[in-house]
C-alpha cells in the first residue's frame, strides 16, 4: 500500500466517516421521531375506542377500505396544511408565529443524547446509535426540555387572549414545579451508577446482580421510578395532570388561537414529549436497549455485529411503546385532578420525597458498598 493511499485511508477513517455518520444520525433521529407521530395519533384514537367500548376511527376511506383508521392521521396532515387561519386582532405577530416553533423545537433536539443500542466497530471505525455522546447527556435534557416552557408562555401572551394567558401561566407553574421533582428523582439513579451518561448508564444496566436479576433502575430504585413517571405526566400536560387545557376552564389552554399547522406544531411538541418521556423511562430505569440476559458482549458473540444492533433497537422500541401506551391507557381512565390538588402533590408529596430517596439511597452505597 502506498503512503498516499495509506494516509487518504486514515484521514477518511478518522476524520470525515465519524463526521458522516454524526450527519446522518442528526438527520435520520428527528425523521424517525416525526414520522412516528401520526402512528401515535393512530394508538391514542384506536386506544380510546378500545377501552371506552366504542368503534374508534373507521370513517376515512379509500374505496371503501379504512385500514382499522390508519387513513384518519393522512386526513388530519391534509386538513391542518390546507386549512387558513386568521391571525387574532390583539396578537403580538412576531412572537406569535414564533411561539410554536419554539416549543417543537427543543421537543426534538431533546432526543439526541438517548442511545437506541450499542455502538458496533466495524474495520476500526466506530458506529454510535446516538447522535450525540456527552458527560452530562441527562442534565442535557433536562436543559432542552425545559425551554420548551418560554414557547408555551409566548403563545399564551402573545395570543392575546385572557383565557390563553391563563393557560400559558398554568402550563408555566406546572411543568416548572414538576421538572424540579423530574430532575430529583434521577439523583439516586447517578449515585448507583456514578454517572450521568445515558450510554454509559443503560450498558451498566446490562450487569446481573446474583447471577440472575438484571441491573436495572426499576429494581435498584423503584421509588425513583415512581417519582419519575408521576412528573413526565405532569411535565407532559397529560391526564390527570392537563390542567393548562382545561376546557370547563379555560377553554383550550395556551393554544386557543392557534389553528391549521401552528395548532398542529403544538401536539406536536406534545407527542414528541411523550416518545422523549418514554425513551428516558426506558433508558433509566428498564435497561434501554439492553435485551435481559443478553449483555452487549453475548449478544454480539451469539448473533455477530451486524445484527445485534437491530436487535437492541427492537428491544428498546418495544420497551418505548409501552410507555407510550401507558400514557394513552392513563389518558382514557383516570379523571382529571384541580389545580390546587396538582400543585400540593408536588410540594408537599412528590417533592419530599424526593429528598428523602436521595439520602436514603447514600445511606445503603456508603454501608453496603455498592
């Protein structure tokens, strides 16, 4: 082999492959999350028809074929493009257009740093499933995630409607209060794992504690999951906890003015919340792409590096949908609590103990060892 050969190969091994990959997985991530929107839309529609015993979507047709509702998302896209909106008399144009984009936008840059399965080497050139590997990866979300909040104020200032600044500052309250207990609850998660990296967190997880129970966060803190899945709800304006959208209220929330595609860019932001929700869920606590008993190692020696990756994805993906789920089955079941009840269970519930989980679980690492 020549040295220019030799030195043309090593440069492109070592400087624009890893830039190409970073480039496709920061467009192929935000393409999948989006386009798995309209399934979800499908799921929560279907869901609802199954557990209030009703027949669901079934009108949207092509010659006379439904596909069980499949069409009725194809019809909402259709409608909210088509669809001209008026802009309100007293709103502020300039945040007011703005305000939806900056509430889907953080909603997507929020998923970069969750892994979907382990990086494989092939010829020296390593492949990640996560579009961004830093230290801090959770504190990362947490900082996205929350800026989501300044577009949902926007939108309910700049409407210029009494009932959506209402929302807006409902909306505002809640998820700030509830980020707090959000971010608490994974404090006990970092002390067991001494790391707040979600790879290096979910490859820990791939460990067996007395050779047979998996290391996951669900059974080494299950009060930090509790705590957790209790404030992704709030945190994601869903039942019981959507206050800001009550509609024998305050009739719609932040988004009352909003219609066509602004409206559509807030749910939205409220889908792609609940898929990021449900990945962090799967991520810390269920093992994210880890299949149980099948470490990363084993898995590649059993099934070869070419196709352990689409098995790990599989495995998260499946883990992911059911959290999905979980929030559509709590959507369809549970009634919806009052404001003052929303913001007490926070303050005087969730939030201590949160600080009670934290020092509890120092206690056992600094007697036990752990």
């Amino acid at each position: 082999m020549s040295l220019e050969h030799y030195i043309s190969t090593y440069v492109f091994k070592t400087l624009y492959l890893p830039i190409m990959i970073k480039v496709i997985l920061a467009v192929a991530f935000p393409l999948v999350v989006l386009s798995a929107i309209p399934i979800l839309v499908w799921m929560e529609r279907r869901g609802a028809g199954l557990i209030q015993d009703r027949m669901g979507p079934n009108r949207s047709n092509i010659a006379g074929y439904n596909l069980l509702g499949l069409l009725h998302p194809l019809n909402d896209a259709i409608k909210m493009v088509m669809k001209e909106t008026l802009t309100p008399a007293r709103a502020k144009v300039l945040f007011y257009y703005l305000a939806p984009a900056l509430v889907v936008i953080p909603a997507i840059m929020a998923f970069a740093v969750i892994p979907v399965a382990a990086p494989v080497e092939i010829e020296g050139v390593k492949i990640p499933f996560q579009v961004a590997t830093i230290d801090p990866g959770l504190l990362y979300i947490f900082a996205i995630s929350s800026l989501g909040v300044y577009g949902i104020m926007m939108a309910g200032w700049a409407s210029g409607n009494k009932f959506s600044m209402l929302g807006g500052v409902r909306a505002a309250s809640q998820m700030l209060s509830y980020e707090v207990v959000l971010g608490i609850s994974l404090v006990s998660l970092f002390m067991i794992y001494s790391d707040c990296e979600p790879a290096a967190i979910v490859e820990a997880q791939g460990a067996l504690m007395f050779g047979f129970i998996p290391k996951w966060g669900i059974i080494l803190s299950p009060v930090a999951f509790f705590l957790f899945i209790t404030a992704a709800f709030a945190e994601c304006n869903r039942t019981p906890f959507d206050l800001p959208e009550a509609d024998s209220e305050i009739v719609a929330g932040h988004h009352l003015e909003y219609g066509g595609m602004k409206f559509a860019m807030f749910m939205m932001s409220e889908y792609l919340s609940i898929i990021t929700m449900s990945a962090i869920v799967t991520t810390m606590f269920f093992g994210g792409y880890q299949i149980p008993f099948l470490p990363t190692e084993k898995l590649h020696y059993l099934a070869g590096p070419f196709i352990s990756p689409f098995l790990q994805i599989g495995a998260f993906s499946v883990k992911t949908l059911f959290f999905i789920w979980l929030y559509i089955w709590a959507r369809w079941t549970l009634p919806r609590f009052r404001y003052d009840q929303v913001m007490k269970l926070c303050y005087l519930r969730l939030f201590p103990i949160a600080l009670a989980n934290i020092f509890i679980t120092g206690l056992v690492i600094l007697f036990f060892k752990l």
